[in-house]
C-alpha cells in the first residue's frame, strides 16, 4: 500500500470511491476542495492510499491560513464532516500518520478531522456538535403525520392558515444568500461572500437544489441543499425577520422540503450540524430529528489546544456583539475577506 497527495487527474476516481463508501459524505469529494482552494484560497492537500492501481482510502484536507499567518490542515473547511475513509482501519490509520506527518512538516497548529464517525484515533477531541439524521418515510403523506404534535401543529397551520408554499428554482440562489447574510449578522458571525455560493452550484451543479418558502408572492425563507447518493443535506438557509414567530416559515419549509424528497425518491433527510446548546439545536430536536454526536479529533502540533471560537468563548461573545453593531452593508462587505480565517 502507498499513501501519497492526490493528482487533479484522479479526482474522478477518488470521487468513485467515496461514492461507494459506506462512510463517504458529500464533502469528501473532490469539488468541495476545489471550491474552497479556488474561493478561499486555502490549497488542498488530499491524500489517497493506494494498492497498485486501486484507491483503497481517501482523507481530504486543505492548508487553511488564520488571520496571523499560522497554518492548520482542517478535514474538510467550511463543512461539517470530513477526516480517513478507508478500506479497514490500518488504511486510515496511514492516511492520518501521513497527514500528521505533513502537519509537522509545514509547523501546522493543528491537523483537525471532522469526523462523522468515532475514528478509532486516541486524540484531543471536541464534543460541542451533533448531526441531525433522519430516514425518509416512503409516501411523502406520511411526513407530516411523523413530526412531533407541537411541529406538526406549526407546519400545518404555516400551509392552511397563512398559505405558505415551497418552490423549487435555481433562480432563488439570491434569495438564499441575502436572507442567509441577515440571519448571519444577526447573530454577530461573517457571512460568506456570494463567490462562495455561486462557485459551489457551479461546482456541484447536478447535486445542489434551491427551494424557497413564499406567501403571495413574499419570499420568507430559502435553503440550499446538497444531493450525495440517497441523502438530501439541507446546508443553508436563511429565514426573514419575523417570518418563523409570524407564520412557522422554517418548520413549514423543512418539512415541505421532506416531502420533497420523498417525491424525488431520497431515503435520508440530514439536517446538517448543530452546537448543541444552541437554539438551531433545539429546533431541529423538536422538529423530531434524532441527533448524533460528531467525533472531531485533533492532533496539535503547536497549538496548545482545540479552537475555541464559539458563544461561550467571553472572547467570541465581545466579537459578536461586535459585529452585530456594525451596518448591514459593512458586515457583509467584510464578511469576505473575514469568511477567509473562519474555515
């Protein structure tokens, strides 16, 4: 077996692979890396193991810069999973010690896997996010009938009261991404430049889907999913103000968006990640979606600890009550170049 970095000439190859494995996401393929290195600038560094001429393993990173020049090897940036898919574990196990090896090489802070599954790896490990997974129903009708009575409530009021419909189209990418800025500054985080989101559905686009909550005519709400084998990932979305206290716009929209699925012939339903005392969490817990815990594992290099940046962080506290002061224009402006150090 040989492990070395990947060649753009086999990204088709290695993309065959993930497809076909039982633990291969969305964001082990190779255009997501493409995106990020041609967006964010941030170069991939993907390693593949071999056996003659058969991929036998697959570990996706890119050499993410932060704002003071200091390295890290993240698998995957700007994703939620990532980290070894192999053959057996003594696969992954080689992808990582390469990795590990290279981290050292360049004086990486850090070599972060974001693992979906446990790894097996004895590392500094993080329990602040779960997934949200959920198998499909058969009949979209029965999608409704599924959801816990208080949601189920909520929806069905959203499409018989106010009239919400769920409409699909490309076109509503703008949408998406002007609702998905406000949501943002909202809670004091950068956005993500408008390159990111048309370079992503250019990328991916037989495997990407826009959908869009309206009432007469009125755009609520959006969200841009990502199709990957029998899995819809609904990733981003972005609600208007006072649209889920006014008319249960997100609960209508994820459960319309289900139906959806169903119709299309999708057996799973991944509602994507969560920080787990967050309020993202709770709602997706009572739209009755089970959670599962993430297994990030890091190797610190010269690091002296896991990243921290998040709400109960009194520093990221004082950064978001910053940037929510700032005007909408100039938080999005400089939510691009920001967006670069946040992977």
């Amino acid at each position: 077996m040989q492990v070395r970095l990947s060649r753009p000439e086999e990204d088709d190859q290695r993309d065959a692979y993930v497809r076909a494995h039982e633990r291969g996401t969305f964001f082990h393929l190779a255009g997501w890396g493409r995106v990020v290195e041609r967006i964010m600038r941030h170069p991939r560094c993907d390693y593949l193991a071999w056996e003659g001429d058969e991929i036998v393993g697959v570990l996706p990173l890119s050499v993410c810069r932060s704002l003071r020049g200091k390295r890290s090897l993240i698998s995957v940036p700007y994703a939620v999973y990532g980290g070894p898919i192999g053959r057996d574990r003594d696969v992954e196990a080689a992808l990582f010690q390469a990795a590990e090896a290279k981290a050292i090489e360049i004086g990486a802070g850090r070599l972060e896997l974001r693992c979906q599954h446990d790894p097996g790896l004895d590392l500094p490990s993080s329990d602040l996010y779960a997934t949200f997974i959920q198998e499909l129903p058969e009949d979209p009708d029965e999608v409704l009938a599924a959801m816990p009575k208080k949601a189920r409530a909520d929806a069905r009021k959203a499409r018989t009261k106010f009239g919400l419909t769920l409409e699909e189209g490309r076109w509503y990418l703008d949408d998406l991404v002007r609702l998905f800025h406000r949501n943002k500054h909202s809670l004091g985080s950068p956005s993500l430049p408008q390159a990111w989101f048309t370079a992503l559905t250019q990328e991916f686009a037989d495997q990407h889907v826009v959908h869009e909550v309206r009432r007469e005519g009125e755009p609520l709400a959006a969200v841009l999913s990502f199709l990957f084998r029998d899995q819809l990932l609904a990733y981003y979305s972005g609600t208007a103000d006072g649209a889920d206290r006014g008319y249960k716009a997100s609960a209508f929209m994820y459960m319309a968006l289900k139906e959806w699925a169903v119709r299309e012939g999708y057996k799973i339903f991944d509602f994507g990640r969560s920080r787990k005392d967050s309020g993202a969490y709770s709602f997706k817990a009572h739209q009755g979606c089970p959670a599962f815990d993430l297994h990030y594992r890091y190797r610190l290099v010269t690091d002296a600890e896991p990243p921290s940046l998040n709400p109960s962080n009194p520093k990221t506290h004082k950064l978001q009550n910053a940037w929510r002061k700032l005007p909408p224009g100039l938080a999005q402006k400089l939510s691009v170049p920001a967006s670069r150090y946040l992977p």
